[in-house]
C-alpha cells in the first residue's frame, strides 16, 4: 500500500509539473513583432505617457525595422507586425505573402527633438517647416520617395535612382558652432536609410535644408533608434530626425518642433492567407480580437 501511495504521489506531482509548462508555455496568445522604441512597441506594451494601455495577452517582440519583423512572421517565428503604415505599404509593394489591414489604431504625429539649450535653433526649424509646407516643398518630397522599392527585409533596392544622396560631414567637436549634428536610425525609410556611404529619405533632405538656411556643415549620426532623443544635447548632437512621434517623456529630453507630418498611424501586417480581421472596420474591432485567443 506504502508503494501504491508513493506512485501515486509521484504521478500527481508529474501531472502538476507538466500541467505548469503548458500553462507558462499558453501564457500569450500572441506574438506580435515592431520596431524597437517606436509607438508600434508602446501600443502593445502599453505607454501611460500615450495613453496606450497594451495587451497583457501578447508578447511583444522588438526588431531593428519592420522589415525584420515582417521576415520573421513570414517563417512563423512570430503571429503579426505592427508598424507605421506609410513603412508598412513600401513593405507590402515588395514582399510577397503579406497584406495590411488598414484601420488606424494608433494617430499621431511627427516633429523634430531639438537640444532645450537651442531656441533660436527650435526658432529656426520651426520656420522652415511652415515655409517647405507653403511652397509645396515638403509635400514634393513625400512624392519623391513615395516610389522606393523595397526587398523583404525592407531594404531599399530601387526607385531612388534620381535621388543623389547626402554626405555626412565628420563630426569635429573643435567646429561645433559651425555644425549642425543631427541623430537618427537610418533603417527608417523613407524618412531616413543609407544609400552607398550616403543617407537619403525625407528627414535628411529636411536636415540638409535647414543646415544649408544656417550656413552648417550637416553631420548625421546614425545610431540605435532608442539612443535617438536621448543623445540630444550630449556629444554635440543639435536635433533629433528619426521619423519621431511626440509623446511627453520625450518632451523631457527635447524641445519637439511644430509638426511636419500628421496623419501617421500604426496598423497590423499579417499574412496574406490571415482572414480573422477582414471584417474589421473600426480599431475596437481589431483590438477585440487581438484580447482573444
């Protein structure tokens, strides 16, 4: 009988043991993968400073631009991307097997983080947006790179041809007052990628624009996209462009410029054969089924 009972602990306790692997293993019901440090990232895990509450359900995955994480939902390491949804169309222009599902679940907009210690910088930014905006310019450059093509980890492979490409000068801490240091991660087209040993997209030919209306020496910095804000106002860094979304925390690092683009939103990327949102017509929807497994 002693035998009998000792099995029979034996047994429960296994059966308890596997019972907590499946239960650690069904703790998300999904993995969703985003740009590291983008609002896609703060939209999953929630982000009280964007009133985002996130799903405690997901797992959320960071990678260094969509077109990784799109990569890997294709090889099934990961359930869906969410992404910026002008990067999001490039991506889908060019990689077979995946589809958008448009529907805004984030809005928000885009402005440079200029050092706090520069408002005659901040003064300066802000009245070449309101004079690109007035003229047409900046509306001729979402034009201009609304053609890039790109492969399926998001790179750039075509549709830049025209576009020449702008040179970084070296950094020279000794000529800071006649440099305009700007940071940012240049996987981000087409705000910012790198073309050859050149940096193209919207906010380096806008960083260009204002270092030329200064009389500087544009120097880029490409970095992690979460060093972005942050080195502002460190290492001689000027101005943040990295395709940036204003939120409070990082008020406490910069001085955001008026905004050159509203109307960004992130949306979710699936797989093409993915039916369970197809009848999703407002963000409730979509997040309703993203609570359910």
């Amino acid at each position: 009988m002693k035998k009998i009972i000792i099995t029979l602990i034996a047994v429960i306790l296994a059966v308890g043991c596997i019972g907590m692997m499946f239960a650690c293993t069904d703790k998300y019901d999904y993995t969703i993968g985003v740009q590291g440090g983008t609002t896609g990232e703060f939209y999953v895990k929630g982000n009280p400073d964007m009133l985002l509450d996130g799903f405690s359900n997901i797992e959320c995955k960071s990678f260094n631009n969509g077109g990784l994480a799109v990569k890997a939902m294709l090889d099934g390491q990961i359930d869906y991307v969410i992404i910026d949804n002008e990067p999001a169309k490039e991506l889908v222009k060019k990689t077979e097997g995946i589809k958008i599902i448009d529907i805004p679940l984030t809005t928000e907009e885009y402005a440079f983080g200029v050092d706090k210690n520069q408002s005659e910088l901040l003064a300066s930014v802000n009245a070449l947006i309101a004079e690109i905006k007035a003229d047409g310019t900046l509306d001729a450059l979402f034009e201009k790179y609304a053609a890039l093509e790109y492969d399926n980890d998001g790179n750039v492979v075509g549709g830049d041809e025209a576009i020449e490409g702008i040179v970084s000068k070296e950094k020279d801490t000794g000529r800071a007052s006649e440099q305009l240091v700007v940071s940012t991660n240049a996987a981000f087209a087409p705000y910012e990628y790198k073309k050859g040993d050149k940096y193209a997209g919207i906010d380096m030919e806008i960083a260009k624009m204002i270092a030329d209306k200064l009389g500087l020496e544009l120097v880029i910095d490409d970095m992690d996209f979460d060093a972005v804000v942050t080195s502002v106002g460190k290492n001689g860094v000027d101005i943040a462009m990295a395709g940036l979304s204003v939120t409070a925390t990082r008020k406490q690092s910069v001085n955001f410029s008026d905004p050159y683009y509203q109307g960004a939103y992130q949306v979710l990327v699936v797989k093409e054969d993915e039916t369970r949102f197809d009848g999703c017509k407002t963000k409730e929807d979509v997040e309703a089924l993203l609570k359910t497994k």
